[in-house]
C-alpha cells in the first residue's frame, strides 16, 4: 500500500497545473505565428480603434461603444495571458517550496 505521505496533494497538484499552464503561454507566445498574430491581428486592431476614437469627426455611439468593446476585449486578453504566466510562475516556485517542506519533515 502506498505511502500517503508521498503523494501529491490536491494543492500541489493545482500548483503543478497552474504551473504547466504558464509554460503552455509562454511556449505559445514564443512562437512566430503566435507574435504575427500578436502584432498584424491584436495590436493592429487597437491600434485602428483608437485611431477611429481619436478621430473628433466619428460620432457615430454605436461605433464608438463597438471600437471600445474591441479595444477592451483584446487588451483584457493579452493581460490574462500574461496574468495566467506569471500566476503559473509563482505556482511553480510556491510547488517546489511546498515539495522542500514536505521532504524536510
């Protein structure tokens, strides 16, 4: 019967998945396609809406309230994709801290 002790526990086992998660998003982001898509898709539409906002001549509210949900929506996805690395990064460090614990005693 296995020891209990040696077994992962339920944190631990979070830890490690917020872990692998994190080096998920930076392999993801560390590709070619992933910074194209970054840069000719995601930063190229902010950068036309703020453009459209900027412009005193579009008054139109539905399209202003539009350029904003847009802006906001890829902004928001680019910060959680950093957000969830640097959690996962400090899950990883926290994981290896919990394992030295637990081996120490």
């Amino acid at each position: 019967m296995p020891d209990k002790l040696n077994l992962p526990t339920e944190h631990e086992e979070n830890l490690a998945l917020s872990a692998q998660d994190a080096l998920n998003y930076i392999e993801l982001c560390n590709t070619k396609g992933w910074q194209d898509i970054r840069e000719r898709y995601f930063m190229a539409n902010i950068a036309e809406c703020k453009e459209y906002l900027y412009n005193d001549k579009n008054t139109d509210p539905t399209m202003i309230r539009a350029k904003v949900y847009v802006m906001k929506f890829i902004e928001g996805l680019l910060e959680e994709i950093e957000r969830c690395t640097k959690d996962g990064l400090e899950a990883q460090v926290e994981l290896e801290q919990v394992k030295a614990e637990r081996e120490k005693g």
